[in-house]
C-alpha cells in the first residue's frame, strides 16, 4: 500500500468513527428517551379517547405497541436537529 492510500484509509475509519459515535450518544440521550415517551403518551390519549372504555384486551394491548412504532419512525427528524446541534457544540 501506498502512503496515500493509507493516509485515505485512515481519514475513511476516523469519519466512520465519528460517525458511531454520535448513533451511540444518540441512543442514549434524553432528547430520544423523553420524545418516546411523549408520542408514546399522545398516541394512547388519542386512542383511549376514541374507543372509550373498550374491555377488550387484545385491542388495549396492541396501544403501546403501535404508539412506540410511531414514535421511533418520527424520531428521523428530531434526530436530525439533535444531530446539527451535537455537531455545532
């Protein structure tokens, strides 16, 4: 190997590496945690108002299932923002 490919290889792992990084902190901040918790919430108000007082369990159970699904498939924006500013700090 050349000492340019080397140099190209390293500046490849050290942007990858950066790159893991910010998932891994991203996993593990609140900003994530606290929105979860938030859409999960707003999904099983809008849910409980609709079926109001419906006993049957298979259908209560499924709530926070799909209210976790929605919140983690609109995180992809929050995480973005949250992304711009880790970066900016």
């Amino acid at each position: 190997m050349e000492l340019k490919e080397v140099e190209q290889e390293i500046v490849q792992i050290k942007s990858r590496n950066k790159k893991v990084e910010l998932d891994k902190k991203w996993e593990t901040s609140w900003t994530r945690k606290i929105c979860i918790m938030i859409l999960t919430y707003i999904v099983v108000v809008i849910y409980s108002y609709l079926i109001r007082n419906n006993n049957n369990i298979f259908l209560s159970s499924i709530v926070p299932v799909i209210g976790f699904t929605l919140s983690t498939l609109s995180l992809k924006y929050i995480r973005r923002v949250w992304e711009n500013k880790e970066k900016n700090s």
